[in-house]
C-alpha cells in the first residue's frame, strides 16, 4: 500500500508552492531509495555514499544557507518538512543532514571568515565534503562548559589536544567543527582530515542509529593552521546557534518517524484479522489510533509554527 501521510488538520496545506515541491521530491526520494534498502543498512551498520550524493543533488544539505555560497537559499519551513520526510525513512538519515547542515555549515556561515565560506561551503552543499561537529566529550555531554579540549596559540598554528564522543559522520568527515577552549575560553576550529595529529575510529556495536556513522574524534598535538579558527564564535553561544537549529530540524523529524508508525500501524490494523474481522474494528485499537493521531497532529502544528517564527526571526530557543 501507498504511503499516506497523516495530516489531519491538513497542516501542509498552509506551505508554500515551493515548501511543497521539496516535501514532494524528497518524499518520492524516500520511498524509491530508502524505504526499499533501509533494514539491510540497519542490520549491517551502513550508511551508503550513494545516498550524500542524492541529498547534494537534491540541494537540501545546508538548504537555508543563501544562495551566493551554492546553496538553495530556503526557508526554515521548508528545511523543517526535508528532516520530517527524511525521518521518515531513518533517523540516520535525517541525523545526517542535520549534521551537515546546522552543525557543520551553520556555523561557518554564521561565525566564519569569507573565505572560509567560500572555500567550504559550496563543495559541502553538493556533499564533497563532508562534516561533523565536535561538542560532546566522554566526560562531558549535558555539561559542555566542562570540556577539557584544549588549544593553545604557537605563534603560526595553534595545537589541539583532547577527545570527543559520539559524533555524526567523524569517520567519514573531510572537515570537523571542533569546540575547544582557549586561554579558558571556548572557541571554534575547523580540522581538517588528514591534519597531523587527528583520528576518527568509528564507534561500533551501536542497538541504534545503526544506519548512520559514528565516531570518536581524537587530537594529540593536532597543528591548526591559525586561518581555521571560527573569528566570531565565542564561548557557549556558538554551539548552542548550531544546537538549536539542529533540536528544531530534529523537531520536524520526530513527527516524520510518528507518521511512519502511525501508517503502519493503521495498515496492519485493517490487514490482521481476528475473531473473523480487522483488528480495527475493535474500540481499544480504535483508541490507540485516534491518540496517536491527536499527538501528531499536536507536534505538527506546533513544528510549523515554530518555523514560520524562525522564518520571521521573531523566535525563541526554549
């Protein structure tokens, strides 16, 4: 049977022409290249490079960055509708795209020089170039002003030492966003991969997001050219710019995996028969339903209006 969304409040019909367009093309996307190869990703741990290069050509990764750095130059809306049909089909793979839109070229187009925007963000629009965001540490997650990665100033480079966890996509970065302090403050650097001194092992025998990679960053005495400092990134309101645009992207991707449960759960219910009917009839299934139709429904309204006011910059992070 034919994926159908629900939308009971028929929410999507307030998105604009092009909102739709994209919700379209992904949704299709989803359906022809995900939903068919997922289970098999997920039981053998991969995350396929055939996909990155979809996301590029479908012009969705860092899609709300303007367009004069290659990107589509969209509305938070219609980013919030890709991660919400991109769930849909994994989390890995709205995690993905959430990775390498607002936590790695958010801030380099936030926070970053011209010619770091320049030199990065076009090639990470098309998926050349692939990043991660190094927040997180093995002592550290909830209490990130804690982190005890540390860089010190050389005079022509400055020197990384320290280790993060749990991070999106560091296996297979070309380029991480990395939060260390210096001089007791913390900043922003782009490492590169392939800098003396930095390692990315993957993290394996993961129970979940098995479809999606992830990584230990590590820096031992690792030279950062001092043009891949992050200039206006200064203490934790850095990270958190990132944190929040992802958390609003992740947002739209709950109600996207609360759909595909929901449609699964009504397709199996009318299939299943018991006592000589579809479990359906049946008022205590009935109930199920209807209550995770009024939660989703809830989520939707409150994730689009959530993006209009980011559209609008007239938002809160809480």
């Amino acid at each position: 049977m034919v994926y159908e969304a629900l939308d009971f409040y028929d929410v999507d019909a307030l998105l604009t022409e092009e909102e739709l367009m994209v919700r379209d093309m992904v949704r299709d996307w989803v359906d022809e290249k995900v939903i068919p190869n997922i289970e098999q990703h997920y039981l053998d741990g991969t995350f396929p490079r055939e996909w990155i290069q979809d996301l590029g050509d479908m012009g969705i990764l860092g899609m709300v960055v303007p367009e004069e750095y290659g990107c589509a130059g969209m509305s938070y809306t219609a980013y919030g509708v890709v991660c919400r049909e991109l769930e849909r089909g994994d989390s890995g793979l709205r995690s993905f795209a959430s990775v390498q839109g607002s936590l790695s070229m958010h801030p380099i187009h936030k926070f970053g020089t011209e010619e770091q925007k320049q030199k990065y963000l076009p090639r990470m629009a098309t998926g050349e170039l692939i990043g991660c965001f190094g927040l997180t540490e093995p002592d550290y997650g909830s209490n990130p002003g804690g982190l005890i990665t540390k860089a010190e100033d050389k005079g022509d480079h400055y020197l990384l030492n320290g280790a993060k966890m749990w991070i999106t996509n560091g296996t297979i970065c070309d380029l991480a966003i990395v939060w260390a302090k210096l001089d007791g403050e913390i900043r922003g650097f782009i490492v590169e991969m392939g800098d003396e001194g930095f390692t990315a092992p993957e993290q394996k025998g993961k129970h979940s997001l098995r479809a999606s990679v992830t990584s230990e960053l590590v820096f031992q005495d690792c030279k950062i050219p001092k043009d891949r400092l992050l200039p206006e990134a200064k203490g934790l309101s850095g990270p958190f710019s990132c944190l929040n645009r992802a958390r609003y992207g992740i947002a739209w991707g709950s109600i996207g995996s609360a759909q595909a449960c929901f449609d699964a759960a009504k397709k199996y219910s009318l299939e299943r028969i018991q006592f000589d009917r579809p479990i359906a009839a049946y008022q205590l299934i009935q109930m199920k339903l209807a209550t995770m139709l009024r939660e989703i429904t809830k989520g939707q309204l409150l994730a689009y209006h959530l993006g209009r006011k980011i559209d609008e910059d007239n938002w809160i992070p809480e």
